[in-house]
C-alpha cells in the first residue's frame, strides 16, 4: 500500500472537565483509499476529525499528514488546503451573503485570481447539481442544499482528501441519495464517519469501528438488518 | 427562516446606481458634521436635504415612516424632560416645573438633527444591499474587525434567533409561563446565559471551519465596483453640501 495521506500516532486527548475521549488513538488513511468510521455518540469521532484537522491539539500524540508531521499551525495551515473538511453543521460552515461568495472562499484564500476562483466555484457547484445557484443565500436554503453547497465549498479548493463528518445529520431521504450519487462520482481517498451503515456501506470501501477513544482492532463485516418505514413490503434497496 | 429585511435595498434610482464605495463616504461626510451641530438652521437645512435623499432614492414612504417612528419614540423622552431641566428663561409654567426656551429649543434642534441623519443614512446607506456594503467598506480601509463584525452579525443573527426560540419553546412545553416572580427571572437569566454559552460555541466552530478552508484573517472580495463620473458629481456635491454645512456652524458660533 501506498504511504498515508493521513497519520495519527497515539494520540490522547482530553476535555478540562471529563476523562480522556482519546485514549492512545492509531489511525491511517491512504491515498485512493475509501475509508467508514463508524462509532457510538461520544466515542471521540469528532474530536478526532478535529485533531487532524489541527483545530485542536492532542495533549500527546503526533499528526501526519502527506508524510509531513504537523510540528506547528504554519505547516498545518498549508496541509489543510489539501484536505476537503465537511463540517457535521453545514451552518457552521456557510458564512458568506450568496452562494458564490461561499464556494469561492477556499479557493481565493488558497491565493487564486477572482477570475480562476469563480471558474472554480461554478465547477464544484456543478458537480454538486447546483448550478444556478450562484447568488442565492446560503441561511434560505433548505437543509439538503445546504449540505451540498458545503460540499461545493470542499470540492472548490480540489483537495486530495474528502473528510465528512456526519454528512447525513439531519438530511431528508432523498438529499441523502443524492449525496451518495454525487460522492459515487468523486475518486479522491475519503474518511466518512456516520453513525449510518446504509450510508457508509454504498460510500466506502472499508469500515472501522471507534470506542472509548480508540479505533477497535479487526475489519466490520457488514450484514443485513431488519428495520421499519412506508411500503416495507415493497421490494427496495438502500 | 426569517432574514433583516432590505426593503430599501433593492431599488432601481439614481441613488441606487451610484457606487456603493461613494454613497458610503457620502453618508459619513455629512452625518459627521451634522452631529456636531448646535444651531437650528443648518439642521433644518440638513432634514430637507434628507426628505430629498429619500425622494431621489424613491424609497418605500410607508416603510420609512415606521423606521422614523422608531427613532421618535427614544426623542420623545427628551422631549419629556429637557424642557423641564434646562436652566433659562422660563416660557410655561406647569404646578412646580418650569419650561424653559432653551430647553424646548435644545430638544427641536436634537429632534431636527436625528431625523435628518436618520433619513439621509436610510437613501444613501441603506440602500446598499449587505453582500456590497461588506466589501465596499472593505475597498474604503474600513478596519477589517469592523468589516467582520458587520458580516458576522448579519450571518448568525438569526441562528441565534433561532437557538432562542427553540429553547424558549421547549421551556413553555415543559409549563413555563412568565410571571412576576423570582423563578421567571432565573429562568430567563439562564436563556440568556446559555445563549451566549451557544453563540460562543458556534463561533469557535464557524473560526474552525473558516480555517479549514484556509482562512487566515484576510477576506478577498469577489466584488468589482465601477465607478462613473456621475458618481464623482454626486459626490463633490455631498462634500460641498457637508462643508457648507460645516461652515454655518462654525460662523454661527462667531469662530471665523
């Protein structure tokens, strides 16, 4: 296998007021690798995101990314442009008065020319199926759009790696397939974390499982499970 | 989900087309001087100038009226007392208060003055649509803090706003209901508390999302402004009308 694009080395992390939510935490990602982080509430799966992202610093442990180990918030500044982060609360991530003013935020900040940004943006929010969206507000749109106006937002600074923090929360059925259908057509190397098994299963490639702030040793087997909905006795898939 | 509403934003006037850059610096060299002031006349002068503002703006008339009301009501509570507490010479005399000249004269040239740069900052600030009011203080050297502020403000408003209601719902679900007491103030001190507890928390996230995206403290603008030489007209003719302003006052005051 190729080297990773994402390192974690036994990282520990703890809250002021709890106990450790990471505890000695390993974790790779490789380039082209599709990867599902599955993982009760409060098993540290965000935090973890956040470390790697460099937004928090583990009181012990080493992050590497693309071989380069994240000594300082300099370096990390330069790694992140390369990770696509999608944020769980796409209204954390949407700031900007229209759409367009959104999506080309990375790619200005990544130093682009306002000519080569907007060329930029357009792309992404055509991957996405929302061109035309250009100079709506982001706050207006409904729940769905807003997540895959945020995706647009990742996808405009082309970076290597996708990383989704629970891209499903909140989305209605239909906004979920349509994300499955537009990351089906994305090759980049991906970390999806997702309390959903449907969701991971048709989105990556391979399942790990987290608790008590560790990735669990061994490969998840996916299986069939019963569940309940409307026209459960039609033939359907997921 | 609710927004500020912008009624006067999205005209099509003469003031509409000038550069937001120019009615922005236009706005402030007249509001500047007008404050200041302590004679009647050029204030009086400043209301018309205002009323014609927003006539050459075509402003909604309704809806500026209901905004100039807002203002009015925090000058009536002038007008209830400094007629009274200014020394001077007494005109009317109610029980055991006093109207004094001066004091009725200081509460018309504040009431004359407020409405005159209430209205001129609703045509010429107000209609600048927020996505171009951001950027055209930023091309003026505005200081970025304020810029972002600005921004951010008009952004999470209503995500607060909305943080606010569900949690006031949720404690009338539970059979909450207002009253008098001490269980009400608590009640509502802690909404307040954990509000700004939630506003924190959403701003460290929305920082961290920002950096992700490579934000590093700069906003670049996709905006182009062009300005044409109307604008330039438009302009020289705010500046001579501040200066002239300005210079009222100060030969009022016998300084010159």
């Amino acid at each position: 296998m190729s080297h990773a694009v994402i390192e974690l080395k036994d990282i520990t992390y703890a809250f002021p007021d709890r106990g450790n939510a990471l505890d000695g935490l390993t974790f790779h990602l490789h380039h082209g690798e599709k990867l599902g982080l599955f993982g009760p509430n409060g098993a540290g799966k965000t935090t973890m995101l956040h470390i790697l992202m460099g937004l928090i610093k583990p009181q012990k442990g080493k992050v590497e990314l693309f071989g380069k180990t994240m000594a300082d918030g300099k370096i990390f500044n330069e790694a992140r442009l390369k990770i696509g982060f999608l944020f769980q609360h796409s209204d954390d991530q949407l700031f900007c008065p229209t759409v367009l003013d959104d999506v080309a935020f990375g790619p200005l900040n990544q130093g682009l020319e306002r000519k080569d940004a907007l060329a930029r943006a357009a792309q992404a929010l055509d991957t996405v199926g929302l061109a035309g969206f250009e100079d709506r507000v982001p706050y207006r749109l409904s729940g769905g759009e807003k997540k895959l106006v945020a995706l647009a937002t990742v996808l405009a600074m082309q970076p290597e790696v996708l990383v989704l923090d629970e891209p499903t929360t909140g989305l209605a059925p239909d906004a979920k397939d349509r994300l499955v259908e537009i990351l089906k057509g994305l090759d980049m190397a991906r970390l999806v974390v997702s309390h959903e098994p449907d969701f991971l299963a048709a989105t990556t490639d391979r399942l790990i499982a987290m608790r008590d702030g560790r990735i669990r040793p061994g490969v998840l087997k996916p299986h069939t499970h019963t569940h309940v909905h409307e026209e459960g006795d039609v033939p359907h898939q997921h | 989900m609710a927004s500020i509403a912008e009624p006067f934003a999205s005209g099509d006037s003469f003031i509409h087309r000038i550069d937001p850059r120019m009615r922005l610096i236009c706005a402030m060299a007249i509001t500047l001087p007008v404050a200041l002031l302590n004679s009647i006349d050029p204030a009086l002068i400043t209301l018309a100038t205002g009323v014609l503002f927003v006539l050459m703006a075509r402003l909604p008339l309704s809806n500026v009226l209901k905004r100039l009301c807002v203002i009015n009501v925090f000058i009536l509570f002038l007008w209830l007392f400094l007629p009274f507490s200014q020394p001077g010479e007494t005109i009317w005399s109610v029980g055991p208060f006093n109207v004094s000249r001066e004091g009725i004269a200081l509460a018309l040239l504040i009431t004359v003055k407020s409405n005159g740069i209430v209205l001129t900052l609703m045509a010429l600030m107000g209609t600048i649509a927020i996505q171009d009011l951001g950027p055209a203080m930023q091309q003026l050297k505005i200081p970025n803090k304020l810029c972002h502020i600005l921004l951010f403000t008009y952004r999470y408003i209503f995500v607060i706003h909305q943080e606010y209601t569900t949690m006031r719902r949720s404690m009338l679900a539970r059979g909450f209901k207002p009253k008098t007491n001490s269980h009400t103030y608590r009640s509502y001190a802690w909404l307040v508390g954990m509000l700004l507890v939630k506003s924190w928390d959403r701003a460290e996230r929305v920082h961290g999302a920002m950096r992700c995206r490579g934000f590093q403290g700069r906003f670049y603008t996709l905006k182009e402004f062009s300005t044409h030489p109307i604008d330039f007209v438009f302009l020289a003719a705010c500046i001579l009308f501040a200066l002239g302003i300005a210079y009222t006052e100060i030969a009022h005051r016998g300084l010159i």
